[in-house]
C-alpha cells in the first residue's frame, strides 16, 4: 500500500481547501501502519448526516486508488430538498478530495521510503 506521512496529507489538505475553497472541517487524525509509520488518515464530517468520511488509499492496491469510506449510521436520514442538495454537495466535495489525493500520490513517494537505484554495472571491455 502506498506510504504517505500525516504531515503530507495536512500538506496536501490544506493546498486542496485553499483551490478549492471547500472541506475547512477536513482533517488528518493519526493512524499507525506496519512497522509504526506516520501515516494519516483523512477524515471529513458531514454536517447534513449523522455520517463521517474517511479517506485513504486501499489496502494492497499498488495503483495508488483512493477512496471514500461512508462510516455507518444507526439513524434514517430524514432531509429537506435542501438538506439534501447541501449533502450532495459535502459528498461532492469529498469525490474532489478523494481525486485531488489520488493525482498528488501519483509519483511521490516519501523521503524515508523513496525507492532504491538500482547500482549501476560497470561495463566490461
């Protein structure tokens, strides 16, 4: 699974709120991984549902895919055509999120997990 350190999801969050101008109330929480490292996990309350989304990259997929986790809800959601357009709207947001995170994981890889060059061999005459 792709490493990415709390510190560079807050990075990458606060660079998406301010193109974005949406998901002030998105934040990184700490979430240990194997081995102990520093991840995050990015985590955005809903205000028009009883819901939180959590966003992460998938477990053991090595195409870097992100995606959106809807925590469940014992309650019915009982909305307003308004309530409802501004839940679409947090849901929205979060796709953007979730793509904004996919695009900025592509081709970076942490400082302590960069990848080995292979040694170059000398070429014998």
């Amino acid at each position: 699974m792709p490493f990415h350190s709390k510190n560079t999801l807050e990075h990458w969050v606060a660079e998406f709120i301010a193109a974005r101008g949406a998901g002030e109330d998105v934040r990184v929480a700490i979430q240990e991984r194997h081995g102990g490292q520093d991840t995050g996990l990015v985590v955005m309350p809903l205000e028009n549902a009883p819901n939180t989304v959590w966003i992460e990259p998938r477990e053991n997929d090595e195409d870097l895919a992100w995606h959106v986790l809807i925590e469940p809800s014992t309650e019915a959601l009982d909305l307003t055509s308004f309530e409802l357009n501004a839940l679409t709207h947090e849901l929205q947001v979060a796709a953007e999120l979730c793509a904004f995170l996919q695009e900025k994981s592509l081709g970076h890889f942490e400082p302590d997990m960069e990848p080995k060059a292979e040694p170059e061999t000398a070429a014998t005459e």
